[in-house]
C-alpha cells in the first residue's frame, strides 16, 4: 500500500496549479492553461499508478480500473474558485499546519480527487476480483457552472451505471436543490453610482465591496464594506459585503437608487423572502439567496445573484415571483443559468451502498441529506455526492484559508476504498 506521505505530495503538487477555469480559443487548453496542467498532471499520476488512462481532446479525461461489462463512476473536477487574498498560508499548495491542510482546493475538489486515485489503486493492488469497472472522471469546468466537459463525455463516452462524486458532504446526499444564477439590472444612468464592484463569483459570498457616489457638495463620496467568505449555497455561513455596503449608502442620505432597490429586496435576507421568492418544501427545506457580484458595465448596473431552489418547486415559479418583485423598482432579470435539481431514492440500491460502507468505517449513524450545493451529480444520472465533509466540520471552501483536517483526508482514502470494492468488487 502506497504510503499516506505520497498521497500529501500529490495533492501539494495538484494544489500548486492556480486552476481557475476560464474560457480559452487555445483547442488544447479549452478551459486555460492552469486547469489544463493540472489534468495532464493527474492523468500522468494515474498512469504510473497503473490505470488505463484518456484524455478526451483536451476536453475531460478519466483513469480506470478493473473489469466487467458494467462502468462504476467517480466524478472530480480539477477546477478552483480563485483564491482571492488575505490568506494565511500559500493559497496555491497544500500546507499542513496544526493537524490541517490548507490550500485552494484541498477539499474542494482536489483534496477528494486525490484520496479516490489513492483509493482505486488500494482497490486495485487488494487482489480482489473485479465485477465492474472503476472510473474516475476529471472535469474542469464545475466552479464556472458551464459543465461542457460533462457535456462531452456523455456525448462521446461511455456512461456509468452507478457511482458518486466527492464533492459534497457525508453521510450521502439523495438530493441537490436546483440552481439558477440571474443577472438584476438597472440602467446605469439611473442607478446612482459613479463606481462599484464587489465579489469574485457569484456562488462566492464576498468579502469585499466598494462603491462611489456624488456627494451633496458635487464631489464622490467613497463607501467600502468588509465581509466574510463563504459558498454561495451556504450564504448563512458568510457575511455579505454588498449588503453591508447598501445599507451604508441608504443609512447616509445619499441618493442612490439602486441601494434603495436592494435594502427593500435582498438586503441581509438570504432566504429569498423580501425578494418575493422565499420558497420551502419538506424535503430540501428553504431557498437560498445569494447576492455574489455588483459592477457597472456600460450601459446598466448589474447584480449577480444565486438562488438554489427547493427540488419540488418548478424554475418558473422561482423566476416569475422574482420579475414580479423587482421589476417595478426598474430592475430587468436575466437568467444566467439553469440546473435541474437532483432526487433520488433515500433507500435506493446506490445511496445504501454507500450509507452502508460509510457507517462501517465511522461508527455514524446519521441519515442522507438534501443540500443546496451544486455537484457534478447533476451531470450524469445514478450518481450521487459522497463526502468529502463530515458532519460537525467547518466548512471552508470557497472561503481564504481553506482547509481540511489532516485525518478526514486520510479517512477519506479508506471510505472511498471500501466503496469502490463495495461497488465494483465481488
């Protein structure tokens, strides 16, 4: 068995490619050059590790193991949010530090990705027989939410029968809330600013924000607003930079449409309600609203915002609530993009599978969930999210100083192992 120490050297090498996705007229590096790299790095690391290998004209690639007919799929992505500042340590490597692993990444996704190869060679060299085979799939596009990698591989590749992608949170997740990122615009010449931006993303909560207005003596008045990071599918997690930064403007006098648009819609609401889109159901629970960037452009001020659904409410209920609110303010809305949500059967052959496994390995008897983050679960059918997160964690990706702890990293090689033998093994 290849020593854990390996398995930290290859997710510090993996981590030390700035992978932010971005679109690219290069056919050989289609989503950029870093996230290129990092895909020709792990298609090399599974090759010496023993596994038949493919890269997908630059588009995708996958490592596999084993043999059968039938194809058990693992989904990673390679593709990072950017890593934005103030971190404390190298955000573009893998750090250990107080029992923690701190990089871009490190839980999602790469530090999962890792700890699957590590696990399919574990499999792999166990001498067991195999009755599938194993794939893991390496996308590179999942942060910017475009998803044509995944496009290409169910379009010219063969699909698994079953299978999870490490990007979620453990117990198991049977359900993903839709997602839908829309565009508030308001004309610029109406909307009050001189200047404005903020945030990085839209699934990002930002931390920062600035805005310049003209002041009652004709001259610009500059306001600023700290916050605190989070994943846009967990904006109760972070602190809303944009929010603060309204409210500053509306609580100084000054006039400025569009602060007033905000604070009477969104303003430190996260669930939708002042929007007109508070939706809930029993099964995935309330909508999400997050407010992920501001800017100008030349003709219009635009806001981005991030709205995860609950699975039983339709899109078009979600989009025609939200004109109806925003639009007597002067707003326009413009849907960005759309994903359907994910749900599946809490007591399905897949999800105990691997509520079996992962309460052998732990000892947890905690239930599946539904959540509000967007997997490549969505982009294939009987796959489901598997970890990384444990309950109880601190969830720190998209955030500065993310991190993973040192032994949830290697507990992940192991649940990952028994799953693939669980899986694919007889």
């Amino acid at each position: 068995m290849i020593s854990n120490e390996k398995m930290l050297e290859s997710l510090d090498a993996l981590c030390r490619f700035a992978s932010v996705s971005q679109p690219s007229d290069n056919p050989e590096a289609p989503y950029g050059e870093e996230v290129h790299k990092a895909l020709l790095h792990v298609l090399h690391l599974c090759e010496s590790l023993g596994f038949r290998v493919k890269n997908c004209d630059n588009r995708i690639g996958y490592a596999e193991i084993g043999e059968g007919e039938e194809l058990v799929g693992i989904l990673a992505h390679l593709d990072v949010v950017p890593a934005g500042g103030g971190w404390d340590t190298e955000p573009y490597a893998a750090t250990l530090k107080d029992n923690k692993l701190y990089g871009r990444g490190v839980s999602d996704d790469k530090g999962p990705a890792i700890a699957s190869i590590y696990a399919m060679k574990d499999a792999l060299d166990s001498g067991r027989r195999f009755k599938r085979r194993v794939r893991i799939i390496f996308g590179q596009t999942e942060e910017s939410g475009e998803w044509t990698d995944m496009e290409y591989y169910r379009a010219t590749e063969e699909l698994p029968v079953m299978g999870f992608t490490p990007d979620g949170d453990f117990p198991a997740i049977y359900g993903e809330k839709g997602i839908a990122a829309f565009t508030l615009s308001m004309d610029r010449n109406t909307a009050g600013f001189l200047d404005v931006r903020a945030g990085m993303a839209a699934n990002m909560v930002p931390e920062e924000a600035r805005a310049s207005i003209m002041g009652a003596d004709g001259k610009p008045v500059v306001f600023t607003a700290q916050g605190k990071s989070a994943h846009g599918s967990m904006p109760e997690d972070g602190d809303n930079a944009i929010s603060h930064l309204m409210e500053q403007m509306e609580k100084s006098g000054l006039p400025c449409k569009f602060a007033r648009f905000y604070q009477s819609c969104i303003g430190f609401d996260y669930t939708g309600k002042k929007a007109g889109i508070g939706f809930h159901d029993k099964e995935s629970g309330s909508l999400t609203l997050n407010a992920g960037m501001l800017a100008l452009t030349e003709n219009t001020c635009d806001l981005t915002i991030d709205v995860r659904y609950p699975v039983t409410i339709p899109l078009e209920q979600v989009t025609k609530a939200l004109k109806q609110r925003v639009e007597p303010f002067g707003i326009s809305v413009h849907m960005l993009e759309q994903i359907d949500p994910v749900y599946m059967a809490k007591d399905g052959e897949l999800i105990t599978a691997l509520m079996q496994v992962y309460r052998q390995v732990t000892g947890d008897t905690s239930e599946p969930t539904v959540v509000g983050g967007g997997t490549y679960a969505r982009a294939m059918e009987n796959i489901v999210a598997f970890g990384p997160m444990l309950p109880g964690r601190e969830m720190t990706e998209h955030q500065r100083n993310e991190s993973l702890l040192l032994e949830d990293f290697l507990l992940l090689r192991t649940i990952y192992r028994e799953t693939i033998q669980a899986l694919a093994c007889e």
